[in-house]
DNA sequence: ACCGGCAGGCTAATGACATTAGCTTCAGGG
DNA sequence: CCCTGAAGCTAATGTCATTAGCCTGCCGGT
C-alpha cells in the first residue's frame, strides 16, 4: 500500500458528509474530493465512478437503518415487535433524511445483499403473529410498503395539513397489525 | 404571438415521451430540444429552467393520474371504492412507471394544487367508512403511504421473490380495510 | 543502504449539460 | 407599410464526470 489517507469506506463517509449537510443534490465528485481534500481524478482509484459511489453509499445507509431497525425489535414480539420497528425506522428517517433519500435513490444496485437482511427483520417480526412462508412474504412486502411509503411522504414534506403526525402513524401501525389478524 | 411551435404544454408534452421511453435519467434541455426540433436554449422562451420544466411534468402527471383514480372510484363506495382506487393507483404506475417516477422526484413543487385533488380523491372514498375531519385525514395518509410505498417498491423492482404481487396487494388493502373498521 | 514496482495522487484534456447574452426574423396591429 | 415583440438561433461560460498519462514516495527484497 501507499499512503492510506483515503479509501472506498473514507469516500463513503465523505460522502455521507455531504449528503448530511447538504442533501443528495449535492454529491458530486468534485463535492466529496473537496471533502477529502484531494483532486478529483484522485477517486477513481478508490471508487469506479458516481454511479458506484452512489451503490456503495446505498448499502452502507440500509445496513445502518438495519442495524438499528434490529435491535429496536429485538427481545420483543407481536404488537410491541411491531411498534419498536416501525417507530425506530420512522425515527431513523427522521433524523437522516437525506441518507434515507440517498438509499433509495439507485433502483436496485448492490444493495441486494443489504435488503436482505431488512427482509429477515421482518420476517421475524412476522414470525410473532404466526406467519410463515409465504403468508409471511407477503405481510413482509405491506410492511415495508406502508413504512417505506409514509417515511418518504413525511421526509418528502408530502404530509402538509397541520394534523399530529403520530396519530397518522399510529393508524398506519394499528391496520398492519388488525390486518394481519383478521382472516381475509 | 409568432411561430406557435412550442409552448409550455408542448414542452412538458415532448420531456413526457422522452421520459417514457428513456427513463428520468434522460431528461435533458438537450434531449427535449432534439425531440422538438429545435436548439436548447430556445427552450427558454418556455420553461424558466430544467427545474421549472420538472415542476410542470410533475404537477402534470399527478393531474393525470388524479383523473383516473377519481374516475375508477366514481360511483362506488366503502370496500367496493376503495378496491377501485388502488387497482387503478397501481395499473397507472405499471403502465407508466417513469411519468410517476418523475411525479415524484422533486420534493414538493407546484404539485401542491394537484396534490389537493389526490387527497380530495381519497377523502371521497373514505367517506364510505363514515371517515369526517381529523380521522380522515389520518385514514387518507395512511391510504397514500400504504400505496404510494407499494408501487414504489414495485416499479423499482424491490420485490424481488416469486410470490405473487397481486397476493401481496390484496393484503395491504385487506389491512386497510381491517384497520378502517376495527377501534383502535 | 540500494532498487524497482506500484498504489495513489496530480495535471491536462474531453465531452455532456445548463444557462446567459445578444442577434435575427417574422407575424400582426397601427 | 412600418414597428414591435415573441420565439428562434449562435456563441460563450461554467460545472461536472471521466480518461489518459505523469510523478513520487513507500515497501519488500537484495
């Protein structure tokens, strides 16, 4: 090696630097070099392009949100399984917007890997009201559709009308959880 | 006037086919200029900038998919209303999932008016589970997260597995449905 | 202590774009 | 028939991403 000042994890965090204070409009190479400290060109040894950057950054931002979507379900079950995740992953987009956006910004990319392991979290969870298989898939992709669906309306300022946003949410949790108990 | 070529609505007419055959990532000034056949900076006497032209494709699209929504819910009500609404919300982002991705990427914009048509929408058919005031508005976030985050997820590929998405759908509105009935 | 390779940084150059300035032209009202 | 302004155009600037090719100091081996 050589000297170690950067490296594909540095320019990550780099970049997540900007994102922070600036929002995802504003990474750009030249932005994250800047940070660095460095010339632009100078990336391309540790990152193949934007679009990669943008790959690395997704997974490094769903294995956070994971990490902690996790441990706020965990030694929990049922209801209260439930409430723990969905609150901890509203609260995460609340406090990083911007990662949140930077996430989901890529279509797919790497980031595969990533999901996967949001996935076993809630099929856990899932696993407190006696779902399995595919039942269990298919509350799985509701859960993450609802979640996923109000956390970027509410970051995205869609949510306008001066009603509390708890009590939305609240409603939110409670036809997850009615839904997933009455027979269809 | 003069040569009346182009105009606003001709502009967003021309961004609206590039975009749906090449995606978001391909709006340009430049593309939109060779689509209408005309040099890039005379897109100016038109549109303020790139940004004004996403505002306007935006507000568009929403109108757009208002128009259907409320169509498919007109004349029914409660389960009957609801189903209605959210087939047709997902049948209009599989058949133009770039129009709604586009909708959608800018923060907020001059969507705002459109916007009030959607939630005016939901409200109608919330009105079918004798939903007033605050609790409708709640139950009409929920609604909006509940599909919006579906079909996001869907259009970008996000369900990756064999089970049937159709299952999945129909959950997420059994969920509603349930929750919408049962107290809280 | 010396040498060679190479990882990692740099400068220069290219090509897309957005955006601005300023010129030109035609259509329509007086 | 002239005059004005809307709608086009060309030229120029600035920001980016990306590529090519150069330079250097660190490390391992002699």
């Amino acid at each position: 090696m050589a000297r170690a000042s950067l490296s594909p994890e540095a320019v990550v965090d780099h970049a997540l630097r900007i994102i922070d204070e600036q929002g995802v409009a504003a990474l750009t190479l030249s932005a994250v070099a800047a940070q660095a400290g460095v010339a632009t060109p100078s990336l391309y040894k540790h990152v193949r392009n934007l679009a990669e950057l943008r790959e690395l950054l997704s997974a490094r931002v769903m294995n956070e949100m994971s990490d902690q979507l996790s441990e706020a379900a965990l030694g929990r079950s049922g209801d209260q399984a439930l409430r723990a995740l969905m609150d901890a992953w509203r609260a995460y987009v609340l406090r990083h917007p911007h990662r949140y956006f930077a996430m989901i910004q890529t279509p797919d990319a790497g980031r595969a890997e990533a999901g996967e392991r949001l996935i076993g979290i809630l099929l856990a969870v899932l696993r407190g009201y006696g779902l399995e298989d595919s039942d269990a898939i298919h509350a799985a992709r509701c859960l993450r559709a609802a979640g996923h669906g109000f956390v970027v309306l509410e970051a995205g300022g869609a949510f306008g009308l001066p009603e509390k946003l708890n009590e939305s949410y609240d409603l939110l949790i409670h036809m997850i959880s009615s839904g997933l108990r009455t027979p269809r």
